[in-house]
C-alpha cells in the first residue's frame, strides 16, 4: 500500500512541477509585455486629451451645433453598452470584474425602461452573455491583448453608428482603468455624448460605487478664444466620432495593460502555490517512504527473531544465530 502511495505521489510531483513551469514562463512574459503596454498608454494619452479638447472648444463655440454630442441626455430610453474583456482566461478576477459590472448596470432598477445594445470586446464577455441568454449585437475577438488604433476605429464604427443615426440616446463604456501597476479600477462612464468636465452633474453621472466613476474627457481644459476654419458645426462633424474613436483606443490600451498585469500577478501566485503544494506532498511521500522502510526493518526483525526461537527449540541443538541488521 505505501509503496503504491509513494508511486502516485510521485507522479504527482511531477505534474506539479511542469505545471509550475508552465506558469512561471506566463509570469515572466506578462511582466516582460507590461512595459511596452505602458508605453503605449503614455504616447496615446497626449493626443488622447488634445482631441478632447479641441471638441470641447468647438462645441463651446458653437453650443447649436454641439446639439447632442456634448453634456448629458435627460432621457436614456435606449443605451448602446460597449464591455471590454480579455480573450483569454488565467488572469485572476479581471475579467468577471468587468462581466459583473456589465451585468449589474444591465440589470439596474434604475434602467428598467431602457432598451440595450450590447456591443463585447474580448471571447470572454462573447461566452459569458451567450450562457446567460443575453443578446449580443457585435462581438470583436482577437484584439485585446495588443489592440491597434484600427482596432478601435472599427469598434467605433459599429458602437457610434447607432448614436450618429440617432438610434440610441447615449454610448457607455465599461472597461478596467489602468492606474499602476498595482492599481487598476474596473469604470462605468458615458463615452457619448461627450463629457463637460465643467458640469458637475455630469461628473457624477455614474458615480454610485467603488467600481464606477464618470471621466472626464481631460482633467482641467484651459479653454481660449480659438477661431475655427471652417465652421465649428462642420469640424464637429468629423472631430466628434475622432475622438470618441481615441478615447475607445485609450480604453483598449489601458484595459490590456490592466489584463497583462492581472495574469502577472494570478501566474505568479500559481507559482507559488505549486512550490507549496510540491513541499506539501515531497513530506508526504517522505513520510511513506519511512513507513515502507520501517515495515521493511520490522519484518526482517521478526523473521530474525522467529529463526532464533525456532533454533532454541531444536532437539537436534543445532543453533543458528542471525545477527539483525
């Protein structure tokens, strides 16, 4: 019996320790891609802001022309919902945070009477609403871990045509905000129309818990006199799906480098729980293996022991001696 425990034992050892590899090699590709992710982030996020700005000016030059692209609808009867996930799994709680989030604001009592279109990034969010019996009316697969500005241009095309064409009232986005590297916030926040950093009401918006808060567009615009050539309705016009377009992009480069940070941190954890589960059963079958040899010792020892009382008794008084080991 315990030699038959030790063989399983050490079978599962071994299983253990590639595993383990396995894991350590995710690890330190996640970490060797966070760098590069980050980067992307700190190039896009000048133009990002600029582009926010310049369609805030524009919009506050000309408020007629802003119409619906600028501040807050007062009716939210049909709400176009983009949920960026992963495409892959083995990444701690990244992406059920994001699903929960989704989920709850679909879900919302507040939002009984509205009418959503969910739009997914990532296979995650594709699997995990078709199981729930949630429809999904576009999902975009493949590009999550290291999205492209075409990319975002062509998630863009399919959430903003409904609000351009005036079929829904308002465009949210629910993505995981890249603060640090130890430091990533799951957000709920209007993508269009645009933000006013200058309402508060609307700075509030989304503001009902830990997870969700609305951002803004650009933290503190500097807004000046600027003319425009031509006219302010026209660049609207262009300039306002453009920046919805990059703030898409920003989303998609913080919600990866937020995903790569997560299978860091979940590969290195799985890697030193294997190392402990490897202690774990190295002492186990140690602990077999003393047993099995001190069974071995005993055996032997008795066997001695019924020779040599089998040779007191010999009336022949042969005596055998048998020296235990």
């Amino acid at each position: 019996m315990a030699g038959g425990q030790e063989r399983i034992l050490r079978r599962r050892i071994r299983s253990i320790k590639s595993t383990q590899k396995i894991t350590k090699a995710m690890e330190l590709i996640a970490a060797s891609q966070i760098v590069r992710a980050t980067t992307r982030i700190a190039a896009a996020k000048p133009y990002q802001e600029g582009m926010a700005r310049l369609v805030l000016e524009a919009a506050t030059a000309d408020p007629t022309a802003a119409g619906r692209l600028l501040g807050t609808p007062e009716k939210t009867e049909r709400v176009a919902v983009l949920s960026v996930v992963a495409d892959r799994g083995l990444c701690g709680g990244y992406n059920s945070s994001v699903l929960r989030a989704t989920e709850r604001l679909l879900g919302d009592d507040a939002h009984r009477d509205t009418e959503f279109r969910l739009f997914t990034v990532g296979k995650k969010a594709q699997g995990y609403f078709r199981f729930r019996g949630q429809p999904v009316e576009q999902s975009f697969l493949g590009l999550s871990e290291r999205p492209t500005f075409a990319d975002a241009r062509a998630v863009a095309e399919a959430v903003l045509g409904p609000f351009v064409a005036g079929e829904v009232d308002q465009v949210i986005i629910v993505s995981t905000r890249y603060i640090s590297a130890g430091s990533q916030k799951v957000e709920v926040r209007q993508l269009l129309p645009l933000v006013d950093p200058r309402n508060e009401a609307d700075k509030e918006e989304f503001a009902d818990g830990p997870e969700s808060r609305s951002v803004t567009p650009h933290d503190s615009p500097k807004l000046g006199y600027t003319e425009f050539e031509p006219d302010a309705g026209i660049l609207l016009e262009t300039l306002g799906p453009r920046a919805a377009e990059t703030e898409i992009f920003g989303a998609l480069l913080e919600a990866s480098a937020s995903e790569l940070t997560a299978r860091q941190r979940a590969m290195a954890a799985a890697t030193d729980n294997a190392g402990e589960l490897i202690k774990k059963y190295s002492r186990i079958m140690n602990r077999a293996r003393q047993d099995t040899i001190t069974t071995e010792i005993m055996e032997i020892v008795s066997g001695a022991e019924a020779l040599r009382s089998g040779a007191d008794d010999d009336p022949s008084g042969v005596m055998i001696e048998v020296q235990a080991p």
